[in-house]
C-alpha cells in the first residue's frame, strides 16, 4: 500500500532549520506551501481532469507501478506567497531597476523625457510597485528559437554601491532560503554567495515565457524565483507529452518559489501573458502590468565532482 503523502517527512534537513530559525535580519520565514497544499493560490492543470496532487500521483501509480511516487516529491516545489513585506518589495524593485536601467542603451537615449508606460486604460496600475516602472524600456522582443518574449535581463554580480540596510538584509532574508548553501550567516559582502548565479529579469506587460526546463550546463539542482510587481501565472506542466498535468500557482507581489528535482528536471515551466486563459484567478483576469524576477540558481556541479 501506498504510505499517504501526509506521513512523508517532506522538508530537507537544511530547509527546517532555515524555515524555523531566526535570520539575521530578524524576521521568521513562515513555513511554504507544497504542491500538495489546499491554497487558492495552486491549481492542478488541466483543471477539467480534477488532478489534484494526490490524485494525479494515483494515476500515474496505477500506470507506472509507484515509480513516479517517489520521483515527485511534494517539496520539490516549495511557495512562500508573501516572503516579502511591500517595503522589502520596493527596495528589491528599485535594486533591480537600477542595475537593469545601467545596461540598458536604449534608455539611455530616452533618458530625458521621463516616461510613463502607456497601457489601455483598465490595464492602468496605480499600485507602488508599478509606479516604480517609469521609463519607456528596451525590451528584447526574442528571437523565434528563443522561450523568453519581450523581456531585459542582467545578471546581479554584486550589490549596488552603498545599499542600504534594508536591501542588505532582504537579499539575505532571501539568499538563507536556498538549500545547500556554503555559507550559514551571510554577511553583506558575501552576497550574492559563492556557488550561485543570480539574474534580474524584467518582463515586459506583454511579456510571457514559454514552457521549458532551464538549461542542464547553465544551472544546477534548484531553481529561487522571487516575484515583484505584476501578478503573473507560473504553469508546471509533465514533460511527458501524453500527459501534460501540472499545476498553475498564482505568483504575487513578494513571492517566491524554490524548484528542484523532479520538477526542476521532468517539469517545464512558463510564465502565462497575463490575458491567457490561464491567469484567470477568482474569476477574473490577471492585470497587464510590469513584472520583475529575481531567478537564482546553483552553479552546476563540474562532471568531475558529480
Ligand atoms: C527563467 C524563468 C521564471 C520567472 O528565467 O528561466 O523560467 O519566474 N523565469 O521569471
Ligand atoms: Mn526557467
């Protein structure tokens, strides 16, 4: 018989310390939610097939004798809906503003007028986050081999100069999620820490990441994504092509995930334009608005250390 998933001791070692310990910016990070949490924030996909987690395991039990069983584990997606207050929010924002904006020729030229987006009127965001996108940016349209559509991206190799308290202690409030990590205390100079790459990635209103799983040579086992500004639809979906089951999470303001193993591998990710039928929450469609993520991953092992 098959042991229910509530009997599983789901959470790594490192991962219970560093969701019940205090960090050294003093705040408790609140236990996350797994794929297997009732949370209107989680939904199985395709909905018309009622997969929840459990029953989509029972399916591909009876198909695959238990194998998946224990290749998919509920905390190999991990989701903390609120990990960052607003004011964290905005410091992290502006961070990554800042950085982008550097490296960003085109508004460099147009750097003069200061301008406002211009969406349609409904799509209008009067929320801080959004108010912080104040530029017409050059975003990158992606090219038709590529998955990611409408976006700017930087690497962050090291903090702003002078940062401020909060934004130091955010980042570490972030960096202390990540399993494995060389380092227990981070201090501001070792951020970001040895052993991880992390990205800025500005996406577009309009745009959208199309489903893949992130490059093999490129990153390792996990895959941090903190989500800021515009709500936006984070779908999994089995790399398995007869059965695409996954799930769709409702990725706010302020949230951040953690992938690895099976969906890390054996899942494909994308983030839905915000006018697809899936970003459809409560009834309602998801706002056009900007949206910033700050992606960090784990460099990956060379062959020889494997
Ligand atoms: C990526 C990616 C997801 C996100 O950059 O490879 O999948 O949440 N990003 O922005
Ligand atoms: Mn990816």
């Amino acid at each position: 018989m098959r042991t229910p998933f509530s009997q599983i001791t789901i959470t790594p070692k490192r991962l219970i310390r560093s969701i019940y310990s205090q960090t050294s910016s003093s705040s408790f990070i609140p236990k996350p939610l797994n794929l297997y949490s009732q949370s209107p924030l989680i939904r199985s996909h395709p909905q018309s097939r009622n997969t929840s987690f459990a029953s989509a395991l029972d399916i591909t039990n009876e198909e695959q004798n238990g194998s998946l069983n224990d290749a998919l584990k509920p905390d190999d997606f991990l989701f903390w809906p609120n990990f960052f207050t607003n004011e964290e929010c905005k410091v992290l924002t502006e961070m990554a503003l800042w950085k982008l904006d550097r490296i960003d020729t085109s508004l460099k030229r147009r750097r003069k007028g200061r301008f406002t987006p211009k969406l349609d009127d409904e799509a209008e965001n009067t929320d801080e986050i959004q108010k912080l996108f104040d530029r017409e940016y050059g975003f990158e349209e992606g090219h038709y081999d590529s998955v990611i559509h409408q976006y700017r991206e930087t690497l962050l190799s090291s903090l702003p100069p002078s940062p401020s308290s909060s934004l130091t202690s955010s980042l570490i409030k972030l960096y202390s999620l990540l399993p494995d990590l060389p380092i227990d205390n981070l201090k501001q100079e070792e951020i970001p820490p040895k052993g991880t790459i992390t990205h800025l990635l500005h996406l577009s209103p309009k745009g959208e990441i199309l489903p893949h799983v992130d490059n093999l040579q490129a990153s390792g086992k996990f895959i941090c994504g903190v989500s800021l500004g515009s709500e936006r639809t984070l779908r999994l979906q089995s790399k398995d092509k007869d059965k695409k089951e996954g799930w769709d999470v409702r990725l706010g303001n302020g949230s951040v995930y953690l992938q690895r193993d099976s969906i890390r591998y054996n899942y494909e990710h994308s983030i839905l334009p915000y006018d697809s039928e899936g970003s459809v929450w409560d009834g309602e469609q998801l706002k056009p608005g900007h949206r910033i993520s700050i992606m960090i991953r784990d460099t990956p092992k060379r062959p020889a250390e494997l």
